[in-house]
C-alpha cells in the first residue's frame, strides 16, 4: 500500500495537488482501503476524468475509488 501511495502522490495533473500524508484503513477479511487526500481545481479537472485516469493506469492495484469527504469553495 505504500507503495501505490507514493505512485499516486506522485502523478502530475494540472489542477490536482496531493496531500503527503496518507493513512491505510481495514475494511474486512484482511482488505485494507488507502485514504488519500487531495485539492482540484474543478475547472481544470474533474473528478471522474481523475478517477478513470488512475483506474485505467493502476488497474492491477486499485479496485475502486470513492470520494469519503467533499467540499466545494
């Protein structure tokens, strides 16, 4: 998990800036889920043009992305 974190932290889209801190969360039967937090410039990118980028690029690690917390100023 560390390391896909530090893959994503290090993807470079115009208009998203990622957090450095990460933290990994137990779902169930051993599964673990990855909380990264980060800031985009909605009119430079959306988020589910952002989320088809990395599923597609990362499609081996990642099996879903979920928006946990959201807020628009």
């Amino acid at each position: 998990m560390d390391v896909l974190a530090n893959k994503l932290i290090s993807e470079e889209v115009d208009g998203l800036v990622w957090k450095k801190e990460f933290s990994k969360k137990p779902v169930a039967f051993g599964m673990n889920k990855l909380e990264i937090g980060c800031i985009i410039e909605d009119d430079k990118v959306g988020t589910d043009d952002l989320f088809e980028k990395l599923q597609g690029k990362y499609e081996e690690e990642i099996q879903s992305i979920d928006i946990v917390t959201f807020q628009k100023l």
